[in-house]
C-alpha cells in the first residue's frame, strides 16, 4: 500500500515540516534549498562590486534596494531549509568549506556598468523562468518562500531592463558596452538551468517527487524563447549564430554553451570561485562580533 507520504505527492498536495517523509526526499530539498540560498548570498557580490560607482543617486539606490532583496531572499530560503532540520549554522558553513554548491552565474566577473543591466535582464530573468514554477513545489514552506521572491525578481528583472533601455538610447559607446556584456552573459545564463537533462542526476527523481516541475532542458527552452524577442525590441544580438525560429516545433532552436566550461565552474575553477568564496569567509569572521553581540542581547532578553 502506498505511504501517506506517496499518497499526499499523488494527490499533487503539500508535504509539510512534521509529515513523515522519506530521508532522500528530505535530502534533496535540504541540497537545493541550501544551493538556492547561498545563491543569492553569494549573488549580492557581483552587482555589490557596482554600488560604490553607480553613476547616479536613482541607479545607487536602486541597486541598493536590489541588492538587499537578494539577502533577504537569502533569509527565507535559509529558513525554508531550518524546518527539514538542519540549522542556519551548518548551512553557511557548508557553503564557506565548499561542500554545497551555489550557482555558476555568480562565477563571472561584473567588468562593466552595462553588466548590472544585464544580470538583471538574462540572471533574473532566467532565475524567473526557473523559480514560477517552484512556487507549485511539492515542499510547502519553499513553495511559499517562493511566491514572495519571484514577485521581487520581476521588479528585479524590469529594472535591468530598463537600464539597458536607457544605455541604447545613449552614445554608441554605451551600446557597444551593452552589447559586449551581453556577449558575456549570454551563454553563463544559459547555464543556469543546470546540465542538459540527460546529464542531469536528479531531475527524474525531483520531477517525481514533484521537487521540480519542469525539466532543465525545458526551462532552457522557455527562457530562450522569451528572452529573443526582448533581445529584439533592445536591438541587441544574442551571440549565437544557429539560434532561430523553428515553425515546426514553435519554439526557437539555439547552440549548446560549453559544458565542459560550465562542469569546471561547478567544481570551484571558474573565473571568481576563489574571490566569490574568499569574500564571504571574509564576511563572516569580520561579522563575528554581531553575532556575540546579537546572542549576548538574546540571553539577556530571556532573563529579563
Ligand atoms: N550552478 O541533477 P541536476 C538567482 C549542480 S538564484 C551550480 O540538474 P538539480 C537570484 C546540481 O546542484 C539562482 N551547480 O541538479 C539572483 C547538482 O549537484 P549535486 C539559483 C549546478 O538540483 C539573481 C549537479 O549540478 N537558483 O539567480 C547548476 O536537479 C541575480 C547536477 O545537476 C536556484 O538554485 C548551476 N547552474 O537541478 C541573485 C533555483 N546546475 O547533485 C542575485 C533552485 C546544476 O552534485 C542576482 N534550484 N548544478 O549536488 C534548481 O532549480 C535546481 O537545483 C537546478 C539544478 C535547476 C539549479
């Protein structure tokens, strides 16, 4: 007979924190939550190394608010991830050892202004594609978390786009430079969705478990074919010379990224791993006394 567990993913309705589940279940949401979350933790380094340099008041608060959204974001998953009963603690430390993963994209240097345009355009655009339908996961808690974060990634998303806007409307050598950061993140974005599904370990289990509901290759696809006609109305090109519109399919067909570059950067050697990881040990020791500080007023708090 099947599980009240088997039974509750059938019927397509929530696992919750105190339900029975079986411990690979519990495992690969620990594993992706966690990913998810030192993701957009170590994803405030990249635009963060723009703040100081943003060429208006309006583009520095902006990418403030922007930034701080991403540690917010950050914080729920973080929690989502506590309530499978692994702490806060042991999750960053897992991240600063380099036993759990974050995302790729977060791998690539920030060169130029236009490249915060273009995180927000393709990295939160591509983040959209995949996060909407975890809004629908199977585990409840990051179900929820992900309702609030997708909502604050489409603004994120719209306000890459609209730098990007204004720096075609400017010189050439503003477009130039949005053109060339697009070069950039054109085929790291890609990357996002994870190796092709026929390289792809979990996706089976994840899709049956309803972890994830759609496949990698899948959301590659959605995010091409949304992403071109943005390109267009931009006047942008998207580097890749075999993208093209498929009749047939009704759907656009495009080129492999380079896996072999995209397998490296997962396994710690791509462009910034070392600075990515070296900047958040950093972080954390010099952080040291505003978790005393904030643990001493806890205690304290308690007694009073
Ligand atoms: N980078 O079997 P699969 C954001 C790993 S948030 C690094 O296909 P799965 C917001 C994977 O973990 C971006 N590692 O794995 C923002 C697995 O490792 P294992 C983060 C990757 O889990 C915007 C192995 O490869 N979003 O951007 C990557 O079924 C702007 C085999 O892969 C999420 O985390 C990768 N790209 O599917 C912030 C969304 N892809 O088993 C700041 C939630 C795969 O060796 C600025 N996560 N790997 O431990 C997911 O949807 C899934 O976990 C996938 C991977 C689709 C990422």
């Amino acid at each position: 007979m099947a599980s009240v567990f088997e039974q509750t993913i059938a019927r397509n309705e929530r696992i919750e924190p105190r339900d029975e589940m079986p411990d690979a279940y519990r495992a690969t949401l620990v594993r992706q939550i966690a990913q998810h979350a030192h993701s957009e933790i170590i994803g405030m380094q990249p635009e963060g190394n723009w703040i100081s340099r943003a060429p208006s008041l309006r583009r520095k608060l902006v990418l403030l608010a922007k930034v701080q959204d991403e540690a917010g974001h950050g914080l729920y998953l973080y929690s989502a991830a506590e309530t499978l009963g692994v702490s806060r603690d042991e999750l960053d430390e897992m991240l600063r050892t380099g036993r759990q993963k974050y995302s790729s994209i977060f791998n690539y240097p920030t060169l130029t202004y236009a490249d915060v345009g273009t995180i927000g355009w393709l990295v939160d655009g591509a983040a959209i594609c995949n996060q909407v339908p975890l809004c629908r996961t199977s585990y409840g808690p990051y179900g929820r978390a992900m309702i609030r974060i997708c909502k604050e990634e489409s603004f994120h998303q719209r306000q890459g786009y609209e730098l990007l806007m204004t720096m075609m409307g400017g010189t050439d050598a503003q477009r130039a430079m949005v053109q060339e950061s697009v070069d950039r993140f054109w085929w790291p974005a890609l990357m996002m969705f994870g190796p092709p599904d026929d390289d792809s370990p979990n996706t089976a289990q994840s899709m049956a478990w309803g972890i994830k509901r759609n496949t990698n290759d899948e959301l590659r696809q959605k995010f091409v074919d949304m992403t071109v006609p943005q390109a267009k109305a931009l006047g942008v090109t998207l580097p890749d010379p075999d993208l093209v519109w498929n009749e047939e399919r009704g759907a656009h067909d495009f080129g492999q990224p380079d896996w072999e570059e995209f397998w490296q950067v997962v396994k710690g050697n791509g462009p910034c791993n070392a600075q990515r990881l070296a900047h958040r040990r950093r972080a954390h020791d010099e952080g040291a006394w505003v978790r005393e500080a904030a643990s001493a007023y806890a205690a304290r708090s308690q007694h009073d």
